[in-house]
C-alpha cells in the first residue's frame, strides 16, 4: 500500500514535468495533438525512476524521444517535417532519427490502429504488452497528457531489475546489450544497484555461447556507435565486461573486446552519460 500510494504521487508529479518539457518543442506539441500520440519508453522511464529515487531529474534537454504516432498521420507528419530542412535517418529497429540539433532528437515510429480506438487509453495498454522490457513498458500519452504502464514495470522497478518479458525480439543479439545499458542508466540516475533479470542473462548466455559471428560483430558495432555518439559511457562498459567475464562462454568475447576498450581509450574523461 505505502508503495502504490508512493507510485501514484510520482506519476502525478511525473506528468507534470513532462507536460511542461513538451511545451519546450514546438513540433512536439503540434504533433501531440494527433491521436493516438505517445511518448514510449526511456524518456518517460527516466522521469519517473528520478522522481521515485528522489533524485534530480534525468536529463535536459531530452534525447532519444520516442514518439508513437497512428499510421493514418505518421506521412503528414513526415512531410512537415521534411520542411524543417532537418537531418532524417532511419533508426536502427525501424522507423525516423530526426535531429533536430543541440543534441535533441526525436525517434519517430508508426504504428496501426483501429479507428475506435482512437480515443480510448485501451490501445495504449494493448500496446505496451508488446514492449519488450518491462521497465520499458511505460507511456506518457500526449493528447492526454497522462502516464500508463504495464504491472510489470512496478515489479521489476521495486525488485530492481532490468528483464526481457517478450521474445520475438526483431535483433536477438543486442537484447542483452540493451539490457545491461538500461541497467547501467537505472543505477546511475537512482542511485541503487539495477540488475538483469534471468531472461536477460539468458539471452547474454547465449550470445556469448552460441551466437554466429556475424550477429557477435554486429553486437560490437553497435556499441561502437552508442559509445562514439556519447550515448553509452564507462559505466556501460564497466557492467558489460563485468557481465561477459562472469559468463561461461566468455571467451569469445575476450580478444575482441580488449580490442575495443584499447582503441576507444574507454575512461571518464572521454565519456559523457547520456540518455539512451
């Protein structure tokens, strides 16, 4: 009780301080008026997880802002955008990279939906259990400006864990990594220790164990290309290695890895934290 009490005054607070960051992005604020709209994931996350660990508040200005908009407006927003003369590139997993400069950018994704469904927070509950992790599995619902998640973000919040709850993963191999990078971010900004659950440690067992080598260097590009975009820092690299030497099949990873720590110079004075 005195923990749901405790989550419900967060969210409260939490959409508070979201509602007065999107006023900050004109483009934001037009797009949040399109249903249904969403901020998913790692934004909202880092809000809440401040305010619950009663810490100072991730991040200003935002970065990695993903925003789920309907297939039906997803094109008129693209071609608006497009206007703006801004760099576009297609993410990773699908969907728009928008940069918008001074370091903001915005993860567009499209998504389908049923036209009754339009104004009814029901879809948004559906969608998030596709989520694959479910401290993850958060929504700050723009038109409404209003926070939902899925039961298992309380849980894995309060047990302090990082864990994989859907596995149709569309790139298994960076399952892991993703893992132990949002668990490197959790402990940093909450100040308490974050840890991977045993689906996440069965998918790292099985990258350092089975994967091909192509999907163990496409693991290591990867991280290349975070940690030269000074998303992921020394404290990604600390748990990752503390994870992979603690794994059986570890050795397949060891002359590579040294390799990369050589020749990214991985310190604290190189690195800067930032959100992913």
């Amino acid at each position: 009780m005195k923990n749901e009490t405790f989550l419900k005054r967060s969210i409260k607070y939490a959409e508070k301080v979201l509602s007065e960051r999107i006023s900050n992005y004109a483009m934001l604020s037009d797009i949040s008026q399109i249903k249904p709209c969403a901020i998913i994931g790692g934004a909202v996350r880092d809000v809440l997880v401040s305010i619950l660990s009663k810490g100072e508040i991730a991040e200003t200005p935002w970065r990695d802002i993903d925003i789920a908009i309907v297939e039906s407006e997803y094109r008129n927003i693209y071609e608006k955008i497009k206007l703006f003369d801004l760099d576009i590139k297609q993410n990773t997993f699908g969907g728009l990279k928008i940069n918008l400069g001074n370091n903001d950018i915005f993860d567009m994704w499209k998504i389908k939906c049923d036209p009754s469904e339009l104004y009814d927070s029901y879809y948004w509950e559906q969608y998030l259990k596709n989520i694959d992790f479910g401290i993850n599995a958060i929504a700050f619902i723009l038109p409404e400006k209003r926070i939902i998640l899925r039961e298992e973000w309380i849980d894995d919040y309060f047990s302090g864990l990082v864990e994989d709850h859907f596995f149709k993963a569309e790139k298994p191999e960076l399952q892991s990594i993703r893992a132990i990078a949002i668990a490197s971010r959790l402990t940093k900004i909450s100040n308490r220790e974050f840890k991977l659950g045993h689906n996440c440690l069965k998918r790292l067992d099985w990258l350092a164990g089975e994967a091909k080598k192509e999907e163990i260097i496409s693991v290591f590009k990867y991280i290349r290309t975070k940690v030269n975009m000074k998303k992921w820092d020394y404290h990604f690299v600390d748990l990752f290695e503390k994870m992979v030497s603690s794994n059986n099949h570890s050795r397949i990873f060891e002359s590579v890895f040294s390799s990369f720590i050589d020749s990214h110079h991985i310190d604290n004075s190189h690195i800067q934290l930032n959100n992913f």
